[in-house]
C-alpha cells in the first residue's frame, strides 16, 4: 500500500518538503507521498496524524514542541532537547526524533575557524542548535522577549533581550527567529544587529527560498551570508532516511534530494 507522509505548520503553504520528499520518492522508487497539513492548534498534531493515516511527518513552527508532547517514544537528541521535527508511525506508536541540528551543522560544515556563535531566537529551533553546536562552540542568545530564554539561561548559556545586550564580537550569527519569514522585519533592531553583522565572518539565515531583510542587511554591510537551504537539505536527508526505513545511506538520498532544488 502507498506510504504517506506530510509536513505540519502555520503557515505551511511556503514549505518545500513536500517538493523535496516527493521528488527522492519517486526517484528512489519508493511507493509513498508527501503532502502539507496547514495545522492551527499543535494540541491536535496526534488526533490529526491518525486520523490521516500518516506513516510519518515533518513538523515545523510553530509546533516542534507539541509535536515533542504528541509522542509515545521520542529518541536521539530531540529526547535531550524536547523538540521534535520529525514523526514516524512504528506499528500505531507515535515516535520523534529531531534532524534540524544536524541539518544545521552540515550546511556550516565547510566554515572554518568559528568559535562564537550569537543565535537570534529562542524557539524551538534555537534550542536545537544551541545544544547542538554548544558541544563544541561557545554560544550565546539573543531574543525579543524574556520567557523563551529562562530555558537557556537555566542549562548555562549567555542570553540577552533586545534592551539588556551587551555588544561583543561573534564569528557567525544565526537568525533562526521567523521575523522575514511571512513579513519584511529584521530579527532585531537594526543599530543592534549592523555592528554584529560587520564584525561577524558569516551569518546565516535559517529561513530559506527567500532574500530576507537579514540577508539583504549581510550584503548592505559586506559580510558573507547563506540562506537556510542547506539546513533544509540535511534535515530532510536525515528525515528521508527515516521514513525510507533506513533502507537507503544518507548520502545516497541526498545525491537525489539536492536535484530537487533544481526544480
Ligand atoms: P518558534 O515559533 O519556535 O520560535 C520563533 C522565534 O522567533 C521566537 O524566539 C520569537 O520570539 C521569534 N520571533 C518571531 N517573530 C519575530 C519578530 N518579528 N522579531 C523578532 N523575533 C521574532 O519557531 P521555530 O524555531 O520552529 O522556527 C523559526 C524559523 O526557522 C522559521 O522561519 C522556520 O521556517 C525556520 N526553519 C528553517 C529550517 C530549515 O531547514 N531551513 C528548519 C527549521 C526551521 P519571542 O520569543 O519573542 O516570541
């Protein structure tokens, strides 16, 4: 029987897995679908996804934590982190795991020489990279308002408001806020974030398809900035091998995956 598979949000129209997904299927050989699920309330992720008779999902904002409370089993680092990406029905258990941080990490991987990290957010994906490339760099959080951070200010990190940073200088600076996603704002007032932005080697913006204001403020200033479709790839690299079950390697999926970008 076809296997099928969704990706949930609000918004969830911009997404591209979907395209990607579908594409490797049908490449691969693989007997399945991928379609979108526009999901108000994450509360109903778990009633939605059985009653769709999904084999797996993808989740994005703003439920990766809803997704995280939906499971019977979560595993891997989404278990450290409570936040959950990526769904996969094992025999009617719900089980998470989380591919966003190392999709992350391999779209930075050739960047040499960074060791101060200043994230702009703290939502879910925020608390994915933080714990993730805390492991081996030294990272700090910068966000608009005050209660998302408590959680990392409780597992040790530097983290700032817009009205109580201290400005240092940091080697990349990532935007994983959703300011630019469906608007034309920056992640945080621009006489904060131009300084930073000069002083930094590159900066990355996790939202991708999009020249977003943060990336237009990278080229004003001159500093060297990738957009989020290299995160996107590796995540769904790492998704696909799950819900291929782990039939085909990593770089066997993503040798098609990334012909889908072509599209
Ligand atoms: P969450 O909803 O968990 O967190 C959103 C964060 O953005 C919060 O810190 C929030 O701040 C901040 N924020 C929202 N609007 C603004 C604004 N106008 N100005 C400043 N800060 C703002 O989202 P996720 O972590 O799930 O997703 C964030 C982004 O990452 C999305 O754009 C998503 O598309 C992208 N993404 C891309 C991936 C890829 O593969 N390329 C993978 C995963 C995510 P506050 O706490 O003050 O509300």
């Amino acid at each position: 029987m076809k296997r099928l598979y969704a990706i949930f949000g609000d918004p969830v129209a911009h997404s591209r897995s979907p395209l990607m997904h579908n594409y490797t299927f049908s490449k691969l050989g693989v007997d399945a679908c991928y379609t979108r699920v526009h999901l108000k309330d994450g509360s109903k992720l778990r009633e939605v996804f059985f009653a769709l008779n999904l084999d797996g999902a993808n989740v994005t904002l703003p439920h990766k934590e809803a997704a995280f409370a939906a499971c019977d089993e979560v595993r891997g680092f989404a278990s450290q982190i409570g936040v959950v990406n990526t769904l996969i029905n094992e025999k009617g258990k719900l089980i998470g795991y989380n591919t966003d941080a190392d999709g992350f990490e391999f779209s930075i991987d050739m960047f040499k020489n960074i060791e101060k990290v200043l994230i702009l957010g703290a939502g879910g994906t925020a608390k994915a990279l933080a714990l993730k490339l805390s492991k081996r760099l030294n990272v700090s959080l910068l966000n608009r308002s005050k209660s998302r951070l408590e959680q990392f200010k409780k597992l040790g990190f530097t983290t700032s408001t817009w009205s109580d940073f201290e400005p240092q200088r940091y080697d990349l600076i990532v935007n994983t806020t959703s300011a630019g996603l469906g608007d034309e704002d920056l992640p945080a007032p621009i006489e904060i974030l131009k300084p930073l932005l000069v002083d930094a080697s590159l900066a990355v913006d996790v939202i991708y398809a999009k020249d977003t204001p943060f990336l237009k403020l990278c080229k004003d200033v001159g500093t060297e900035s990738i957009g989020g479709e290299g995160m996107l790839l590796g995540q769904g690299v790492l998704a696909s091998v799950l819900f291929c079950k782990e039939q085909f390697a990593a770089q066997e999926i993503e040798s098609v995956m990334v012909k889908s970008f072509e599209l």
